[in-house]
C-alpha cells in the first residue's frame, strides 16, 4: 500500500485538527460564525418564513446554507433548519464503502453544532419521527427488489421512486437486478425515507413555510421533503454546486442539479458575447483544460499527449459518465441505458472497420477517493466484447491522457449526457448526443431520439463530418450561461481544502442588501421569486454593449 | 433431454432474507426445476408464509429436527429429482447457477460439485469479514472460499450431487455432528468412498457473511467445535492445517502460564504481539480492497483465528469428558 503524497498528507492533517476541533464545536467557521451571529439583528423579522434543510455534515454545505440565512435573515425573514437528528439505519450521507452504520453522531455534531453557532433555531426531524415513529415496516420484507421502485407508503408517497436516485448513488451503481447488495439497500432506504417524512411533516406542521431551500432536490431527505412540500404547495428552492468552484446554481421548482436552463437559454441564444465575456470564458476554459477552477481535479500530471490516429478513416471518440450520476439517471433517450448506448456505439464501429473509435472511460470511475463505480463500464465492455474489434481501443479512467487533445484531434464526438459534448462543441467538433442532457436541443449539436436516429446520424457524420460543425458562437453563448451567467458565486464561504469549508465574511453588513451581488441574487429569488440571474449592469469599460443587457462579470466573494 | 433437478433449501427464520433468494433462484435460466424444496426447521418470523406465497415450484416441507443437516436428509427424500442442488437463504444466485452446476456435474465425472463462496458484506464491518473469509489467510485450506480455477477439491460451498450418491453413504449426519459440519463431513465421507468433489468458480453465487463481532464469533466458534466433533466421529481430520488456529491458541495459552509462573510480562504478551504484528500485515494487504478498513480486517481477522481455535479446544473438552456436540443451534444461527 503506497503512502499517500505530501499534498494529500497535508490535507489529512488539517482535516484531522478539524476532526478534532469539531468535538468542542469549535472548528475555525464555527467561531467565525459565533462572531457573525453576535452581530445578526436582535429580533426576528417579520418577512417570509424560510426552512433550510440541512441534514447532513457536508462542511462547505452546511456554512453555504448557514450564510444564506444569515443574508435572508438581514433581508427580514424568518429563518429556521431542519436536521436530521441521526439514527437513522442508512441514509446518502456516506456511500456502500463507507456505511452502515452511518456516522450518525459525529454528523450530527457538526451540523448542529453549526447551526447554534450561526444563532439560529432548529428542529430535529429524529424528534419527529420518533414522536410517531412509523415503524420497521416489516412488509418489504416480502416485496421483490423489482417491485420496490413501485413502494408506495400507507400515506401515499411514493418512497420507492423518491428513494431511486439514492440508493443509486448510495451503491455507486446504476443496475440493481444484479447487485447482492441492491435488496436490502434499498429496504433500508425506504425505511429510512418512511421516517424521514413522518419527521418532515411534524416541522412543517410546525413551521409552516413559506419557502424551502434544500441541496440538490434528488438525494434522499431532499427527495422525500420535496414531495410533502409539493402536496402542501410550499415553494421549494433548490441549490447544487456549479461547475466553476466556489459558485452555486439555483432553481426554483426543479433539482438544480441538473443545471437544466432552458427557461433562461432563449434569452442568450442570440445575444452576442462581449469581448470581456469571451475573454473570461477563454480563460476559464484553459483552466478547465488543465483541471484548474473545476469541482473535481482528477489529475496533477495530465498528460497532453495528441492521439495516434490509425488508418485514414474518420477518428471518433466516446465519453462515458458514471452509470449513476444524477445526470444519467432518468435521462435515457436514444437508448434504454448509457450502457446499451456504449454497446450499439462499439457494434456500429464493428460494422465500419475504417473508422475509429475511441473511447475514454470517465476517471470519476476511480479517481475521486472513497466513490469508486462499482459499475465499471470496462466490466460492460468485456461482457458483451471478450475481444473489442480492432478499430475500437479504450483509455481506462486512471489514464492520466488528458481528454483535451484527444477532443481536438476528433472528427465527431459521441457522449450520453456528459459535459464534454459541449467542450466538443466549443472545439468546432461535431457532437452526436443520445441523452437528455442540459445542453440538447440548443442549437450546436446533433441530438438523436432512437437507435436507428443515432446510427443514421453516425453514417451521415462519418460521410461528411462537416455537414454538422457546431456553430461555435452558439456554443459559447450556451457556455457562458452555463458556466458564469447561471451559476451564482457562493455566499462568503470557500473550500479551502476538498470537505472543509472557510468563511471568508468579516463582518455580517457583507450580506446585507446591495452589498453582495450574489447575495443579493441568492435572496431575491428565494424571498421574491427571482430567477436567479445576474443583475443588470452598465456595460464593462472597454467592452462591447452587451444586447440583452442582463449580463455581468463575477464579483468576487467577500469583496465590498 | 434436459436433467430435472430439485433444489433443497434449509430455512429457520430467515424472513430478512428468503424473499431476494427465492427471487434469485426463481430467475434461473435452467429449464428443468421440478421443485424448490423450501425445508423450514420451525421459523417463528413468517418465513414459510413469505415462501409459500411464492407458490409453484416452491414448496415448504417441515423440518421437524429443525437443523439443517436433517432438512438435507428431508429434502432429499422428498425430492421428485434425481440431482439435488443445496442451497441456503444466506445467498444469491446467479442466473445460470443451476445450469452451471448441472453442466459440471455431468461434463466433469465429479461427484459432488459447487462453486466457490463469495462473501458480500452489507456493512462496514461485513466488508471486512467478507474480505478475512475469502483469503487464505483468514481461512485456512478451504479452497471454495478462494479458488478461482476449476480444481477437485476436499470440499465444496453447498453443493450439487445425484440422491443416490449421498444416500448410499447415509446422507447427512444429523445425529453425533456439531451443527453445521454437516457438509465438510459428509463430503470426507465421499472423497473417503472414493468420490471426486469438484470446484468450478463458473459456479457463481454471493453469501452474506455475519455482520457483527458477536455473529462472526459465534459462528468461528461452532466452527471449532464442528472440526472437533468431526475428530471426534471418524477419530481423524480431513485436513490438519486448520488446526492452526488452535496451535495458536495452545501456544498463546502456554506461553501464557509459563510467563505468569517465571513472573515474566514479556513471555506472557511475546505471543500476542507477534500475532497482531503477523496479522497486521494481513489485514494491511486486505485493505487494499475498497472499502474494508485496516483495523476492521485485523478484528475480523482476530476473531476468525481465536473463536476457532477456542472453539476447537472446548470441542476436544467435550470429547474427553464425553458430553455430546450440539446438533442443533442453542439459539438461531
């Protein structure tokens, strides 16, 4: 077993002295946060009432959801949490690797020790499901794994389907007939969602709502508290990561993690891009290009190598996503599965010898410590090709190869539902996609709905590549939105080291309205229905008018 | 003409887990089941409620001497086939596990064949166990828990064989064994008639190991009792390296006394130490498989080695004092 690098023996032992810190709840946020409390304003508002979920110990979440109270909370409204309170058999706080037993009581340790740092009231969901507590619900037992995605409880939600997503994510695979862990995951699972709601409708009972802000919208306690919120008709705001760090993406009425913008795309189809836009999006791209300024870093030594192409026909590549990411999930559309997907991509190659086809494996398959597949798509290759066809080769997810090149050198790209097909795109590189992925159906790629669709447009792309050459515009005006415009920078918190979080506010007047564009976003839409957006702005010294109008630069966080 | 073949299940409250294994063996690809033979010892937690519902080809037939050595017996004087394939609820079945068997057993001219065990832990502790129980070094000889090419064998995981070829030897012991030896004896037996017992790892199927320090030992334990009473019936072992454990008990034990009678501290730790150090080293190299943790391995791997090797020597006790083995469990598995 190699001994992990100096870097990451580093990040350990800070984390350790956080561990350690977080037993007597005085981690550097946490009293950071006593300070920002003590200046919060003395009485509650009067304004909307707003519930935070926050269930789980995700550092950089909790003081994410924490600031944003703080921010609405100077706006007037009234703010309370929801945790979870532990106990519960499983829950997605930690996935198949890591649990059961859950870790319930350092968990929860965290997240309310948080919560009181930051001055504000909380209610444990435990406290209501133990209250009325609905029990071990003995009849899964007779319930085949088949049928549990059609568990519907006595009081009518449908836990089976709400608890898909998790379990999914929880096994860190997507097939469950084959998995001997699948059935009594996701009884568990179920049981657990069970309890969640009866906890979930005792606080809102209580709190009664105006507004709910969760993470996600598809994890479990979110999945579960979105449902009872629908049938009460509370508004539910949901937030996830964007994909530039330190930024987050809000959607009211749809799982953010989905970073779906087709309500706000027709509004930038067509405005051009001003230089300093186009500027700020070259230079993030090169960024990205080398694993600078993204949510995960796969590599510290990428390698630029150019791919050798062999023989004179088309070079085509493929790029995977992990079979359980919320992304895929759901989003099946040429093909019932990505992994049918795969299989008809490399039978059609089979049938076209003089083309080439390469495909990279996704490295979130084994290079995010502690969330290894446990469905390699390698394993779905060797199943159905014991031998792939000599004009189809694959690069493994620990190949260091960088992806970038590989794009570049391509005549036509092929991806499920994964974000390389609007990097594609942005190259000038044709792009087939056979999932229902964000960025289909915006003009600047060749979406197909059935397998004869995707088969068609294959022959038709390796006759004349040309024919579909994204319109590279159109593409930046979609990754401007995408990356920057959407995406709103994060409230005065920063991940300083991967699962930790820092707050870098002074004083709580950074939140207040008008000093924070984000902020200012953030709770606009939360409290009056924003959609999230970007203010207005006069156009940038030195740049062209922007056409709509709406867009702005970043502004740094924590800046006054 | 395809091999009908019955398949005999041995139950005792087993609700947690009788639903995905029916399901499991239900889904099998082979064409000719004549029955599953859901042989239930007395369960008080709706088990045969839960098979019964199942209906056609399962079928629940009582066990009156609850263990499973007697539902073999049952279960194979009731079976409408000729080959028996033995199952148990703690596992899952792969789609062509019966097909697979009924190829080997026909193809290899073996006996008795099977597959090897594969253990799935459900926790994080289970990960750890199911990582100790598929390692020769957790395990000692039994190559079912490891193998991975088709060999012949001293004994296999369950097993699947023609009637007459285990009545012929009296079928299962369910009268002088400790419970739960019935397999490795009954298949000492056969190699001892001369029969050949053959693993094929085409054989897939996945175990749920005990999941708990308390479980695992349990069952260590009554494994060494199972190996004594073994010893105690035929008055020698099928194989002598599982006596290791024991070795290593006695070892530890002596040293133990000698150094408390020398009044050396250092005599009476040497042992200890030396195992966590041997043992560390094997939990270490366990660890590199994702999610099993060291320092759980290292306790699976503790546990494994001293409830046996314990277990073994309370067995050899009863043998010298002449008190009968236990044929049925005391309390559940």
């Amino acid at each position: 077993m190699p001994l992990p690098d100096r870097g990451r023996l580093r990040e350990y032992a800070v984390k350790g002295g956080h561990l350690a810190a977080r037993q007597v709840a005085s981690t550097p946020e946490q009293r950071r946060a006593r300070r920002l409390a003590g200046e919060a304003p003395p009485e509650p508002g009067d304004g909307p009432s707003v519930a935070i979920l926050t269930p789980r110990d995700w550092t950089a979440h909790v003081q994410w959801e924490a600031m944003i109270a703080q921010a609405l909370r100077l706006r007037g409204a009234r703010v309370e949490f929801l945790t979870c309170g532990g106990g519960l058999e499983v829950c997605d706080r930690a996935n198949t690797w890591e649990g059961p037993p859950m870790p319930c009581t350092s968990c929860t340790r965290y997240v309310e020790d948080s919560v009181d740092a930051h001055g504000f009231d909380r209610t444990s969901l435990r406290d209501g499901w133990e209250r009325d507590d609905p029990g071990a619900w003995d009849e899964l037992d007779e319930v085949s794994l088949a049928a549990l995605r059609d568990v519907v409880g006595d009081d009518g939600l449908p836990y089976g389907r709400l608890t898909e997503i998790p379990v999914k994510w929880f096994l860190m695979r997507a097939s469950s007939h084959d998995d001997p862990l699948a059935p009594s995951t996701w009884r568990a699972f179920l049981r657990s969602a069970r309890r969640i709601a009866a906890g979930v409708e005792a606080a809102l009972d209580r709190i009664r709502p105006d507004v709910v802000l969760l993470c996600n919208g598809l994890f479990l306690f979110e999945a579960v508290t979105w449902e009872l919120c629908r049938r009460r008709g509370i508004d539910v705001v949901t937030y996830e990561r964007g994909f530039i760090k330190e930024t987050l993406v809000f959607r009211r009425g749809a799982p953010a993690c989905l970073t779906e913008l087709h309500d706000l795309w027709p509004r930038f189809a067509d405005a051009a891009l001003t230089p300093v836009e186009e500027a700020r999006l070259d230079d993030y791209l090169d960024a990205r290009r080398h694993g600078r300024r993204t949510i995960d870093r796969y590599w510290d030594d990428a390698r630029f190598d150019a791919p050798e192409r062999r023989g004179s026909g088309r070079l085509v590549t493929l790029f995977t996503n992990l079979t359980w990411d919320s992304a895929v999930i759901g989003k099946e559309r040429a093909y019932p599965s990505i992994q049918a997907w795969i299989v008809a991509a490399v039978e059609a190659f089979a049938a076209r010898p003089d083309h080439e086809l390469v495909i990279r494996l996704h490295p979130a398959e084994v290079k995010l410590p502690g969330k290894w597949t446990r469905e390699p798509m390698a394993d779905v290759l060797r199943k159905h090709f014991p031998t792939l066809p000599a004009n189809v080769r694959v690069v493994e997810p620990e190949d260091p190869t960088s992806s970038y090149p590989l794009m570049e050198a391509s005549d036509l790209g092929l991806v499920f539902t994964s974000t390389t097909g609007l990097e594609l795109a942005l190259a000038g590189v044709p792009v087939i996609v056979a999932g229902e992925t964000h960025y289909r159906g915006k003009g600047f790629t060749v979406d197909v709905s059935t397998p004869e669709e995707f088969v068609a447009a294959l022959d038709a792309a390796l006759d004349d590549p040309g024919q579909f050459a994204p319109d590279p515009q159109v593409a930046r005006r979609y990754a401007n939105l995408f990356f920057f415009a959407a995406p709103v920078p994060s409230p005065g918190v920063e991940e300083h080291v991967p699962g930790l979080a820092r707050i870098t506010v002074e004083h709580l007047d950074e939140l207040a309205p008008g000093r924070h564009p984000g902020v200012d976003r953030i709770c606009d839409g939360i409290l009056h229905g924003g959609d999230f957006l970007a203010p207005v702005v006069a156009p940038v010294v030195g740049g062209a008018p922007s056409r709509s109008g709406r867009r702005g630069v970043p502004v740094a966080v924590g800046t006054r | 003409m395809t091999t009908p073949v019955s398949i005999v299940l041995p139950t005792l409250d087993e609700r947690e887990h009788i639903t995905d294994c029916l399901d499991s063996l239900l889904a099998q690809d082979y064409p000719a089941i004549a029955e599953i033979l859901v042989v239930d010892g007395g369960s008080n937690d709706g088990t045969r409620d839960l098979a019964a519902r199942h209906g056609d080809p399962v079928r629940v037939v009582p066990n009156p001497k609850v263990t499973a050595a007697a539902a073999m017996n049952v279960g194979i004087a009731a079976a409408r086939s000729d080959v028996i394939v033995r199952a148990d609820a703690h596992t899952l079945y792969a789609p062509d596990f019966v097909s697979r068997c009924v190829e080997v057993l026909e193809h290899s001219g073996a006996d008795v064949v099977g597959g090897p065990m594969r253990p799935v832990g459900t926790t994080a502790y289970g990960r750890a166990v199911a990582a100790v129980t598929s390692s020769p070094a957790g395990i000692g000889p039994g190559r079912f828990h490891y193998a991975d090419e088709a060999q012949d064998v001293d004994t296999v995981y369950l097993g699947t064989y023609r009637k007459d070829v285990v009545t012929e030897v009296g079928g299962y012991d369910e009268d002088t064994l400790q419970w739960a030896a019935e397999d490795q004896e009954l298949n000492y037996r056969l190699r001892r008639r001369g029969r050949r017992i053959r693993l094929d790892p085409s054989i897939r199927s996945e175990y749920f190991p005990r999941q708990t320090v308390r479980a695992l030992w349990r069952q260590y334990y009554n494994y060494g009792l199972c190996k004594a009473s073994t010893l105690n019936k035929h008055r020698r072992l099928p194989s002598w390296r599982p006596l290791a454990p024991a070795a290593m008990v006695a070892g530890a034990a002596g040293l133990g006394v000698a150094g408390a009678a020398a009044r050396r501290p250092l005599l009476v730790a040497a042992p200890v130490l030396a195992y966590v150090a041997g043992a560390g080293v094997v939990a270490l190299r366990l660890a590199d498989r994702p999610g099993v943790a060291p320092h759980r391995a290292l306790g699976a791997l503790s546990v494994c080695h001293w409830a046996y090797g314990l277990g073994f020597w309370a067995g050899v006790g009863r043998m010298l004092t002449g008190r009968p083995f236990d044929t049925r469990p005391r309390k559940g598995r």
